[in-house]
C-alpha cells in the first residue's frame, strides 16, 4: 500500500513510519526538515515542505498514493489551530484526489459519549486540554461534512511510556480519564490500513 504520512517526526508519527515500513507498505513522508527522518528503507520517499507554505497543495499532489495519514500534533496545553489548518489541506488535497482513503487521529471529544463520557468531557474542557478539544472538533467539523473515505482513531492523553501491546477499543467514551502510549496509537492506525470501515470513530484507551 502507498500511503503519505504527515507527522512523521512526532511520537506517533515516527513510531507509524516504523512500522508500515516493516510490513512492506510503501511511505511518502511530508516534513519541515528531510534530516529528521532517520528510517533508513528503501521504500521511505520524503517531500519537504510545510502545511503553511503557498506551495502545499501543489507539493501533495505531486505524491502518488493509496491512503494519507495525518498524526500532525502541537502541544495539547496551548491554543493551536494546527490540526485543523492540516485537515483544511488534506480536504483540498482529497477533493482532486478522488478515492483516496484517509486516516487520522482525533480526540475522546469528538466520540459518541455516555453519560459519564460526557461529563468526562465537560470536566476536561475546563483544564488546559481544551485546546486540543477545540482543534480536532474544528477539523472534525470540517471533514464531515465532505465526501471523503475517513476512518478516525480516538485517543485520549497520549502520555510518553513503552508500548504495551493491548489496548481497549470502542465506539463509545464512557468516561475517566484515561491514556495511550504513541506506540500503540501507531498500532492502532497501522491496523486500521486493511480496515475497510468507513466515517466512524473507533476510540483507543488502557
């Protein structure tokens, strides 16, 4: 599978490069700077560029490929709008590329909730949290209303710490505050590849 990768650098991103080079999958990394990509494969292409810059789209439509990650993430205690301003790009991007599928990490918040997963929500909105919240539901907004293929994976705090291996899935945030580790986001993501499910949210947590 040919798949174009943004936030290749990152946790999450760098630990899905690993292993989609491992299963023989064939990757075009997108990056502000082409030295922080270490993976030395054969089957790693890297497009140099920024989200911001004029000439984005231009660069992205010159890839050929089956399937766009986006893992791109900004500090989650800080008001950014990087996320949505990535998923604006990809939008453009996917609306030329038509049959493209796109794969994505978003928030708990952005999931059907019970009710204690919403007030779960309610509690985090008020901590510093509510940055991310508010730049993924901003993209979320955004993408749904397209035509776009789109499969998203749900995470709550991504908090440094070793792969486990195993995790929880579901459809539904019935609340806590709960964590996952980059590696198994990069697991998560990297299974979701031969998933053929299709607009839906499917959440990941200890």
């Amino acid at each position: 599978m040919r798949i174009l990768l943004l936030g290749a650098t990152g946790r999450v991103g760098n630990a899905i490069l690993t292993k989609a080079l491992n299963k023989g999958h064939t990757v075009t990394v997108f990056v502000r700077n082409r030295y922080k990509i270490e993976a030395n494969y054969d089957n790693v292409q890297v497009v140099e560029g920024d989200i911001h810059d004029g000439d984005a789209l231009a660069k992205l439509a010159q890839v050929d490929f089956d399937i766009l990650i986006n893992v791109i993430g900004a500090d989650p205690l800080k008001p950014s709008t990087l996320f949505t301003d990535a998923t604006k790009l990809i939008i453009a991007l996917l609306t030329q590329k038509t049959g493209k599928r796109y794969i994505a990490i978003t928030g708990i918040a952005q999931m059907q909730q019970s009710f204690f997963g919403k007030i779960s929500i309610a509690i985090l909105k008020l901590t510093p949290v509510k940055n991310a919240i508010a730049d993924h539901q901003h993209a979320y907004e955004q993408l749904k209303g397209t035509a776009i293929d789109w499969l998203l994976v749900g995470c709550p705090y991504i908090k440094d710490g070793p792969e486990k291996g195993s995790f929880k899935k579901g459809d539904e945030f019935t609340g806590g505050f709960k964590t996952i580790h980059p590696g198994d986001v990069a697991t998560a993501i990297v299974q979701q590849i031969a998933n053929m499910d299709h607009r839906k949210i499917t959440g990941i947590w200890y």
